[in-house]
C-alpha cells in the first residue's frame, strides 16, 4: 500500500489495494525478466515525440526488443510502428486486450498459453486507470506494471509521478539497458 | 389454487387491454405489451452471452449502507454479500434509472404543462409523412396514442417500472451481475418510451417543425449574441420556460430588442419553437459563458446545470430565476409573489429567486434583462490584458492535476504569456468546462476568462431539429441499403466530454462524405456544426438535411433520441412488415441481426447517456463511446472468434454456425476517433447484408483502415468475407490473395438470421418472418 | 493497390462533382466535337492482354483548363477490348456502363452521360498528385474490370485524344449503338429459353422473388435482363441466377412453368403460380423498393399509376405510402402492382388486363416522361393527371369527357 497521489485526482484510488512504487530501473527489470510471458501494450500518446525529437514510440519499441516482449498496438498506434520496421502481435483495441487478459483460459497474443506481467505505455491515464482497475479485480492470474510518468494505483507495479520528463527518460533508458544486459 | 392464479392473471390481463385499447385491431396484440421485469429477461440474457458485460470499478468500494464501506477488491464480498462485478451492475442500473427517469420527468413535466394549455384531447398529429407517430409507444406498450392524454399512459407505466427497478438496487436485492443488466436494459427501454412521449408532447404542443426535412439553419457561438441587448440565457432542458419566454417577447413586441439564447438541450428546443433564438453551444461551454459575464438573466430548469448557478452569477451581477423544483439552489419561492416586487428585488438587491410558474418567470426574467442591460459591461478581454493575466502563472501544474480531460493547462498558459495563442486554441477545444483549474489554481489565475481570447468571436451554423424521422424517408432508404449504395446509419449524439470537440465535425464529414445516413442530437449535434471547412462551411451547410444517403440530420435535443431508435423498429416494421404491437423481441431481434446502425456517443458523461445507449443496445443497436466512458464501469464486449455466433436461420430453420462477429460489441469504448472511425464502419455489418451491401460496407473498413490505422489490411477481415461476392472492387486482387495465404473457405450466407430459435422465448421462429 | 496509383480508388468518390474551380482539363463533353467510349467482345488472338495504348496527345501534352481563356476541352474515344469465353455481343452494354461507376470511383475523376455524349474532367488537385497521363486512367480500367468480371480472360484498353482519328471512329460506335438498342427493342420473351430470378430483398421479404425478363424489367427498376445475365455469369451463386423459361402456360398473361417453379421454391410455399403481365389472380410480389405502383379504380375499372417521388394524393384519395404498405411484404394483392418505371414502356405492360390502354390516371410528371409510348398508342391527351382530376368523381367526368377508349369498350384484350 502506498501514499503516493496519481497524477491525475480522477485516478484517486478509492480502496485499500495499490501499486507498488518502482523507483529502481534495476528492479524494474528484474520484475520484468523474471516473467514467464510479458505483454507490452502500447497506446497513442507514444506518438507524440520527446524534447528531442524521439517519438516514445521509439522508446517501447526499444523495450520491447531488449526484453524480447510481444506488443498489443491499441487504438491507431500500429500504423506508425509498422512504418519503423515492426509488426505488433496484436492489434486488439485497449478494453478488447484487457477483456481477453482478463479470461485466464485465453492463450494469449502468440497462443502459447495467457500472459503473466503486463505492461502498459502510452494509454491516456484515466481510460488506463480503468482497465487497470478491471485486471486489479479479475485476472489474479497476471500483473501489471505502467511505464507512463504518473503512478497508477490500479497497476500491480508502477512508476513515480516525475516531476520531469528527463527524469522519466533516464528511467527508460536504464531500463532498457538493463533489459539488454539480462537478455 | 390454479383457478384463482388464473383469474389473477386475467385481472391484470384485462385492465392491461383496456389501457392500450387492445380491442382497436391496429395490428394483434403481441407476447409482451407494457412488460415487467421479468417479461425480456430471456432475450437479455440471450444478449449478454454474447455480449458479455466487461467491468471495469470505479471504486473498489462500496458505500451504501452503515455496514459499509466495503472493499470488494479481487473477490471479497461485501457485508451483504454483494461482490464487486454486482456492486458495479447495481451503480450501473442506478446511472440508468436516474436517466430514464430524467427524461420521463421532464416529459411529464411538459405533458402537464401542455395539458393545461390544449387539453387531454390535443391530438397526435406529425404531419402528413409520419403515420407511425410513436414506434415506441406502439411497440413496448402496445397502444397506439392518439392524444396528450394517451401520452400519460405511457409515462405512468414508465414510473411503474421505474420504481420497482430502484427497490431492486436497495441493499440486500438483486445477487446476480447479469440481472442487474437485465435490468438496467429494462431501464434502458423505459428511457426511449418516456423520451418519445415526451419530445411528441413537445411537437405536438409547441407547435415543433415535424414532416419536414428543411429545418431553418439557426446561429451558433457566443458571437452570434448582440452584447448591446440585454440577454437571457435558457439553460437545461425543459422549453417551459423557454417557449414562455419567446411568447412574451412576441407579446410585447419585443423580439428584435431581447436576445435569448440556449446552452445545452434547451438550446436545441428553443430553435424548434423560433429560428431567431440562438444556441450558445454545448455543455461543455456552459461555464465560459456564465463566467463572460454576457447573460444578464440566467433562467435554469432542470438537468446539467451548474449547480453553482446562482454563485457564479453574483460574481457577474446577473440575475438568477430557477423555473422548476428539481432545481431550487436553495433560493426564496417567490411563485406566489408579484411579478414586479421579484423584479425591484432582483434589480435592486441583486437577488436571485425561485419562479415554478412559467408564466411569470418569463415576465420576471424580461423585465429584469432590461433593466440590468445597461448597467453591465460586457466586454471580451482584450490580448494584452490577456497576455499581462498570464504571467501570473509560473507553472505548477496544480491545474494539469485536477483536470478531467488531462489537458496542459499550464503549458497552454505560460505560452499565451509570452503572446503565442495557438496552444490555447486548441487547450480550448480539448476544454470540458469544469471550472476545477481555476478552483485549484494557487496564483488565481482566471483561466477561464483568458480562454476567452482563444474562443474568439467566431459564430457557426447549426441546423434546427426536425423531430422523428419520416415514414416516406424509411421507405425509401430501403432499397440503396438493400442495392449497397447507403453503407450504413450513424448516429452521432450525446454530451461534451469529448478528448477533442473536433473530433465529432470530423466524424460527421468522414462519414457523411462516404454517404452514410448520419443522425446527429443533443451536445453533438451543435459541435457538428462549429468546425468550418475551407470554403467557410459547417456540415450542416454541405451536406443536405434528409435521411439518405450523405445527409446529416438533426433530430434535436437528447429526447429526440428516442426517433433515431423509433427509426430502426420504422425500419422493421415498414420495410419488412413485421408487426410492432407488444412485440419488443421480435423488433430487437431484427435490428440486432438486420439494421446496419451505430451510436456514437464520443462525450457521453451524464446518467441520461449511460440510459439512452442501455436503451439502444437492448434494441440491438451497437454504441461506441469516447474513452471517459471507461468511467461508466461497464461495457458490453465479445471475445470475437472465439464467441458463439450462431444464429437460426428462419428460411430455412437451421442453426446456422456463421462466425461472424456482426455486430462485434454492443458498448464499447474507443481511446482515439482515428481507431473510432473503421471500427464504427465494421459495427454497420449484418449478417443479411446483400453481396453489395456487404462490398460497400467493407469498402469503407478497409479503406478507413488503410487512411487511420497505416495501410494494409484489418486483421479480422476475414471474419467478414462470405463469398468472392462480398470483396469490394477496389480490393479484390489484394483481399483475395491475404485470403488465400490464410487459407480462407467461403460459407453461404445466411438471408434471414435470427437469435429466435437459439435461446428459450415465447416467440415463434414464424414470427420473425411474419 | 496501395500505392500503386497516384491518387485513391473507391466508391466514396462517386459523388464528387469538379466545378470550374478545380477543373483542370475536360475530355468530352458538349465543348468537345467527337467524343464517344465503346466496348467491344473479340477473339483473344485480336487482343494484347492489358496493354494501354494512347492514341494522340496525353494530359502532360494538352493546354490545361484557363479561367480566364476557357479552353481545356478535347475530343476523345475510350475502347475497352474484352474477350473471355462466357463473353457475348449482348454483355457489350453492361462492360461499356462500367465506365462511368469506374471513372467516378477514381479520386479526381469526373464522368457523365454514356457512349456518344460522354463527358469526363480531371482535378486539379488530381493532376497535381501526379496523375498526369491517360494510361495511368486506362491501368485503373484494367484492373476494375479484371477484378469485378473473371469472365474478362483478356482486355485491352486504347485511349483516343487524336482528333482526327475519334472522328473517324465514330460512325461505327454509333451504329453498334443503334444495333444494341434494336436488339433490345426487339427481344421478347419469345426469343430466350433464360429468365433471371433476383432475391436481394428478401431478408425484408421473404417471400419475394422477382422475375425478370426481355419484357420484364425488375421492381425496382435497377435490373432488366440483360442486366440480370451478366449478374449471374459474374456470380452464379450469387442472388440474381438463371431461370429456365420451361413450357409457357399462358402467353398473354405471362404464365412460365419455368417462373411458377421458382416461385414455388423460393416463396417459403406461398406462392407456386405467378402471371408476369397482369394485376389481377396470381400478380407479382413486391418488396418494398418498387419505383411505382398500378392501383385498381374499381368505380371505373381501371388502373392509375403512382410513383414514389408523388408526395400528394392519387386520385382515389390514398398517397404513394399508404399503398405502398398493401403493395409491399412480398405478397400477391389483386389491384396493387409494384413495377419498376421503364416497365411502362413494355410492350406486354399489364397485357392481359389492356395494358396502357387500361391506364385512366398518371402524376403529370409521369404522364410527361411517358409522353412518346402514351402518343403512340393515342392515348395522350385521354389520361388525366392531378391537375385533371382530384377524385374519382372528377376522373369519370374528364374521362367520358375525352372519351377515354377503355371506357368507350373500345380495348381489346388479347386473346
């Protein structure tokens, strides 16, 4: 259980179940490495570029390769990653994904049986905070980590609120060379 | 015992016939007229099981009762017993209930009014080209009403229902997730009864434009209002009030001296009642225009509002009348005062009064305008002022935090700061009217007035709503759709908690250019129309106001929604004859399986919305939702290949495996309008489409596909493809050889589907053939 | 496809119309001396298999489209070459009508009218996409038709801008015209051993199936028979297939074992006999997208006709939608036949009840676009129209007044 507000009050939790808070890029990883069948679902606000021109979508892309993960590209997000070079494994919609998550017979995005941790990038936080909220209740079977810079109550492990975006990019970094290193 | 269970029934049986005059043989009384609880439940469940209910908690608690509060996190039941799947179904049902009944209120509300005013015995007349005026009525009920009088038939039942729906969400009542939507598509139904008994009220009564398609185009924006007139402005949605007001004002001549204008519902039906009223805009831009300080009277009814009204109105010294008791903010009943001693009152001490006679608060609210007019300044801010304002804000991000819709205030501030306004324009579209930025702001920055340098004084067109769609209209709509020339009806509707407010112009022009039947009411029919294209033009302008291909139509305020769904069971029941009369399954059934027509409600936030699309899903009509809809806590999804699509075949009465997910979810939330629009073009799908039906339809899936989602092809197109037949023209050499890799069969199409005959009902297969 | 052409394919753009504004250059049309497009089936050997050929001047090569100066209008001569095995001489007229769907179908293209008054325009937002030659036009052609028609084994299309030689060409496309329009003129029932059953309406009737014949065009009026051929060689299993005539029963009222058989089996049994040219005993089914209707008038014996676009009341009191719903369903009803409009031009229109002779009221725009049959027949000025009479008072009065020969006993019916 945690103290920490989520960024946007609409998200407040209301319950006594929360995130655990990752700060530590190393752990972070480690929580995804030890996963048997991780899940990245992307979501349009990867679209939009950093600072320094590098789309976040880069910045998933990257993740998803260093970990080995699968992709779900929700709502228009496939056109643009197909347009760098990757094909999603799924292209289910953000509440067609968390529907099937949330069925543990399912056999997940490569049929090779449901997922185990599953990550959520780029989904605007309140429609995110809701299909969290549904995976919290019924899929005990998974976890689920947010790599957004807010902290998600719902998620079973999420990021801080960064005050800054350099900061938040830092983390990713470190995380994917983290992933890297381990693979 | 059975002779006296019997003789029970008969009771009921007959009192029921005499209510809808059952002996008038307008067509036979089918299985279910004036049904209870229980009386659909079959054909709910039948829908649920493929349409599954998906859960998504807004709080994982529980707080009804002094037991509580209860976590129902992950599986624990609460002190009840209530688990968190049932607990979200009852608040559901709740959402529902207070919609239905806001509408069949309202609707009781005007009915009682306009019986005063004509008499019980006013006749239904909508004019020569409707002669099914209450597909509704007829259908849930099984009357056939011909006066105001027979109007209140149908709002009793409705508040009969009502009250035994919310017994069953006291604690300790319903156990069962699936019941409580049954219930609530119960509910859902009641909501389209009550609407369409109350917006016929309103035609009938007001004197609304009906049997007409050419509705007068109509002004639109805050610019539209001459500031030198003194102003009142209608909010809510009750024209009571309003049409009083047009009355005085064409009384004592006072029309051209006198501005009256609208926000939210009303806005849309004092446009029916005088082309000269204006409508300000939506609900999301109620608060900018109270905070602008341009109305002189404020008159409020009931539903929407701004429960600050009178507040809000002090800090800008207009004056407040509150014309209804759902809405009385606490202020003086002064109904019984002289008319002139509220207006020195209000005139001179500034205060705000509660007015439930229609009459006299029209009076009251004119006298006062006038008066007041002069003394107050309304005037814009000016960019400069704008500019040195924002410097106040050094960025904090205290309003990001609070705001609804996750907008960059601050960025969009401390940018007009330094003179760049763009970033403020399109804050202002991303803007839903909260005020909760302002509240929260540290430095007080008065964001809302600043926004009115980026809202400009820009002023659009919207059409006037024309009411039901027409029988003459239905008839003819019949063969393109059959030939696969009309690809489809959407219907765009509903409140503004939009992502974007251009999102729904946009929509409305992608799909209207593709010659869709587009339907817009309520909040998204007025910003449909405020996006001009390069030529100047709203949609409204562009395309022609008919029910037909590449028109866009106005039904009119969010009671009117119950015409859009009235056109479906018209559909039915004119184009392939199937009697209506108490026969609720059977025309759910078709438009389930047969009418290729989708709701959008892209900003629906309120009760009423959650009601109006429970209403059309248990039609069988598909809604898509914006992504705040998450926040209703419940949606109505398939699991696609893996769901049972079997339908009966009533030609030939065989089960029929097609799978095919046609319609693919009843309610259903999408993040972006770029993933909104192909899945809006595939939700038109029905298994009987025609082999050129089905090749437009997935023409405009593929191709909107293509456009929004970067090129190739939908993965589940196959699902889709019957027969070569179905593959449009332009893509044929490309579908064929993807189907051919995936190893596609053909399957025959089925020509008359049905879900009769796959679940337990009283209706016979035959009755779906007639 | 994608990305194959320089701008989008689909019917989306079928409706969009180029005005001066965006025009960028015009070929054909009322500007243009010569202009015409023909299809033609030929052997294989006499075609190169999807080879465009460009006969003059392309758009690169031609002043476009000048506000000011006018201009930009030339001739031109569209040949689609096809051969396949199912191709005859009569599938000419279908493959040729293509042209028009496909030229709108292209972004930026514009096509009206057909064969000798043809009128296409390209956009200057289409030109500036790139689409600055004819043979990219002829490549689309190309692949629509190989697309829609697998019975096309091989085609090819010659674009003509040369004027010179359009206008050479142009007698012979006319006379094809002519022979075209002869054949039709002239094939009745008589002459197939096929008639075609359409069932695209069923999932709104269910018991309706239309039959269609040389003398029959369907309902709706969106199918005549040589329609119906080519729509069932493209897709047999499709809903519009072949029907074997079989024995004719009776050929004054269009009675075909071969049509009684079909209805049997495709009218989930309400139906097993069906009189293709009367109103009365055993009429056609209707759906619901008839474009008129012929109503019985009992308190003269006749019929009027009704059509959809007549918003006010016929002259026995009813309007187009109250009929429509008896008419509708896919039901027989004595006295309320659903018809398409051309049908009124047949020559076995309603024969075995007197054809138009037995017609006593029309919408006046009906009467006028019917002007030609109705004169021919002498009838013209004995017909009255809602101007002539507004009930069925008024019509007996205007009819004995013209003398009306229906009511003068002087039709003969057929024997």
């Amino acid at each position: 259980m945690s103290a920490v507000l989520p960024r946007h009050r609409v998200n407040v939790l209301t319950g006594i179940k929360s995130a655990r808070l990752v700060e530590d890029a190393a752990e972070c990883a480690n929580y995804i490495q030890k996963a048997k069948r991780p899940l990245l679902v992307i979501g349009p606000l990867l679209l939009q570029s950093q600072a320094d021109g590098k789309l976040l979508l880069e910045y998933a892309l990257d993740l998803a390769k260093a970990g080995g993960i699968p992709i779900c590209a929700t709502a228009q997000t496939r056109g643009k990653m197909v347009e760098l070079g990757v094909q999603p494994d799924c292209v289910y919609d953000a509440v067609e994904i968390v529907n099937a998550l949330k069925d543990p017979d399912w056999k997940g995005v490569r049929k090779e049986g449901n997922h185990d941790l599953v990550m959520f990038f780029g989904i605007r936080s309140d429609l995110g905070s809701q299909g969290l909220s549904t995976l919290k209740h019924f899929a005990p079977h998974l976890k689920t980590m947010t790599l957004c810079k807010h902290y998600f109550p719902h998620a079973s492990y999420s990021l801080t609120n960064f005050k800054k975006d350099a900061k938040w990019q830092e983390f990713l970094e470190s995380l994917i060379a983290e992933l890297q290193k381990g693979g | 015992m059975a002779v006296a269970e019997t003789k029970k029934l008969s009771k009921k049986l007959e009192e029921l016939s005499k209510l809808i005059r059952a002996e008038i043989p307008w067509e036979p009384v089918g299985p279910t007229p004036m049904p209870d609880i229980p009386d659909i439940r079959s054909w709910d469940m039948r829908l649920l099981k493929t349409y599954q209910p998906f859960y998504a908690p807004f709080c994982d608690l529980c707080c009804l009762c002094t037991y509580g509060k209860c976590d129902l996190t992950a599986g624990k039941r609460g002190a009840c017993g209530i688990d968190i799947a049932t607990q979200q179904a009852r608040v559901v049902l709740l959402a529902c209930l207070m919609g239905c009944s806001a509408h069949a209120a309202h609707g009781a509300h005007i009915l009682e009014h306009l019986i005063e005013k004509h008499g019980r015995d006013k006749k239904i007349d909508l004019g020569e080209s409707i002669t099914i005026e209450a597909p509704h009525i007829r259908t849930v009920l099984g009357l056939k009403p011909e006066t105001l009088g027979d109007l209140q038939i149908a709002l009793e039942y409705v508040f009969k229902e009502v009250g035994h729906l919310l017994d069953s969400c006291h604690t300790g009542q319903e156990g069962s997730a699936l019941d409580y939507e049954s219930k609530a598509l119960h509910a859902g139904m009641l909501d389209h009864v009550g609407m369409e008994a109350g917006d016929i009220a309103q035609i009938v009564g007001f004197n609304y434009p009906t049997s007409v398609a050419d509705t007068p185009l109509v002004d639109m924006g805050w610019g539209a209002i001459d500031k030198s007139k003194p102003t009142i402005l209608v909010s809510g949605h009750n024209p009571a009030t309003s049409t009083e007001v047009i009355d005085y004002l064409r009384e004592h001549s006072l029309e051209d001296q006198v501005e009256i204008a609208g926000v939210c519902c009303t806005a849309l039906e004092t446009t029916r009642y005088s082309d000269r009223a204006k409508i300000v805009g939506p609900l999301s831009r109620q608060l900018f225009f109270l905070r602008a300080g341009i109305a002189d009277v404020i008159m409020t009814d009931e539903q929407c509002i701004r429960t600050d009204t009178p507040q809000e109105a002090s800090k800008v010294g207009a004056a407040v009348v509150a014309c209804l008791d759902k809405a009385m903010y606490g202020l003086e009943d002064a109904t019984d005062m002289e008319a002139d001693e509220i207006v020195r009152r209000m005139v001179g001490n500034g205060e705000h009064f509660a007015i439930l006679d229609s009459a006299k608060a029209a009076e009251v609210a004119v006298k006062v305008a006038m008066e007041i007019a002069p003394k107050r300044r309304k005037e814009w801010l000016a960019e400069e002022e704008a500019i040195e304002l924002a410097k106040k804000c050094n960025d904090c991000a205290m309003c990001e935090q609070v705001c609804p819709n996750l907008c960059s205030i601050g960025a969009g501030i401390t940018q007009l700061a330094k003179g760049e306004f763009e970033p403020l324009r399109v804050l202002f579209n991303e803007c839903i009217g909260c005020g909760k930025c302002e509240e929260e702001c540290p430095r007080h920055v008065p964001i809302f007035r600043l926004m009115q340098v980026a809202a400009g004084n820009e002023t659009w067109k919207a059409r006037a709503g024309r009411g039901p769609i027409m029988d003459t209209e239905i008839r003819t709509v019949g063969a393109p759709i059959t030939l696969g020339t009309i690809p489809g009806v959407i219907a765009i509707v509903g409140c503004s908690n939009f992502p974007d407010v251009d999102d729904v112009a946009d929509m409305v022009e992608e799909f209207a250019k593709r010659k869709y039947i587009v339907v817009l009411s309520g909040c998204s029919a007025m910003v449909a129309g405020m996006k001009k294209d390069a030529d100047g033009k709203t949609v409204y302008e562009k395309y022609p106001p008919d029910f037909e291909g590449g028109g866009v139509v106005n039904v009119g305020s969010c009671v009117a929604n119950s015409h859009i769904t009235g056109a479906a069971i018209k559909i039915a029941n004119i184009f392939a004859a199937l009697p209506l009369r108490g026969n609720y399954e059977v025309m759910a059934d078709y438009v389930l399986n047969r009418v290729g027509a989708v709701g959008v409600a892209w900003g629906a936030y309120s009760q009423k919305a959650a009601s109006i699309a429970t209403g059309c899903n248990r039609l069988g009509i598909p809604v898509v939702l914006g992504p705040h809809s998450a926040k209703y806590r419940r949606l109505y999804l398939s699991r696609k290949e893996e769901d049972d699509w079997q339908v009966m075949d009533a030609r030939k009465k065989e089960l029929v495996e097609t799978g095919e997910p046609s319609p693919e979810h009843l309610a259903y939330v999408c993040e972006t309008k770029e993933k909104a629009m192909p899945m809006i073009a595939k939700l038109c799908i029905r298994k009987n489409d025609t082999p050129q039906g089905r090749a437009i339809k997935l023409n405009h899936y593929i191709s909107l596909y293509k456009k929004y989602m970067g090129g190739g092809l939908p993965e589940d197109l196959h699902l889709f493809v019957r027969r070569d037949a179905d593959i449009p023209l332009v893509y044929k050499k490309e579908v064929r050889a993807h189907l051919q890799e995936i190893g596609w069969q053909p399957r025959e199409p089925v020509g008359l589907p049905t879900y009769i005959g796959t679940y337990p009902s009283k209706v016979s297969i035959d009755a779906v053939i007639h | 496809m994608e990305g194959e052409f320089h701008v989008d394919i689909g019917p989306q753009y079928e409706g969009e119309v180029i005005r001066k504004e965006n025009l960028f250059m015009e070929f054909g049309g009322p500007k243009a001396a010569h202009k015409f497009e023909l299809a033609t089936v030929k052997n294989a050997d006499e075609i190169e298999n999807e080879k465009v050929e460009i006969i003059g001047p392309d758009i690169g090569d031609l002043q476009p489209y000048d506000p000011e100066k006018g201009g930009g209008s030339y001739p031109i001569a569209v040949l689609v070459d096809v051969a396949g095995g199912e191709l005859d001489k009569d599938a000419e007229a279908i493959i040729e009508r293509r042209l028009h769907m496909f030229t709108n179908m292209i972004e930026g293209w514009y096509h009206m009218n057909q064969r000798q008054d043809v009128w296409m325009r390209i956009s200057k937002e289409c030109y500036d996409k790139g689409f600055t030659s004819l043979r990219e036009l002829g490549e689309i052609y190309i692949l629509l038709y190989t697309s829609e028609m697998p019975i096309i084994e091989s085609i090819q299309v010659t674009i003509i801008t040369d004027p010179e030689k359009v206008k050479e060409l142009l007698p012979h496309a006319l006379e094809v015209y002519n022979a075209r329009d002869e054949r039709a003129r002239t094939l009745n029932d008589e002459d197939v051993d096929t008639f075609y059953g359409c069932v695209l309406c069923q999932s709104f009737a269910p018991t309706h199936i239309s039959i269609i014949t040389p003398n029959r065009i369907a309902n709706c009026g969106a199918i005549n028979w040589f329609d119906g051929r080519a729509a069932a060689k493209i897709d047999p299993e499709g809903p519009i297939f072949a029907i074997s005539k079989g024995d004719v029963i009776d050929a004054v009222k269009g009675e075909y074992s071969g049509a009684n058989a079909i209805e049997a089996e495709k009218s989930l049994g309400n139906y097993d006999r069906v009189y293709l040219y009367s109103a009365f005993e055993h009429p056609h089914t209707s759906c619901g997208c008839f474009e008129a209707i012929v109503y019985y008038i009992p308190e003269v014996d006749a019929f009027g006709v009704v059509h959809r676009e007549y918003k006010g009341e016929t002259v026995v009191g009813e309007t187009f939608s109250h009929m429509a719903g008896e008419t509708s369903g896919g039901k027989q009803i004595e006295g309320r036949l659903g018809t398409g409009l051309e049908q009124l031009r047949s020559p076995k229109f309603i024969q075995a009840d007197g054809g138009l002779a037995r017609i006593v009221w029309l919408p006046k725009e009906l009467k006028e676009r019917f002007k030609d049959v109705l004169e021919a027949k002498g009838l013209y000025d004995k017909v009255a129209t809602e101007e002539d009479a507004k009930n069925v008072d008024e019509l007996l009065e205007f009819l004995e007044k013209c003398g009306h020969p229906w009511l003068q006993g002087e039709v003969e019916l057929p024997a």
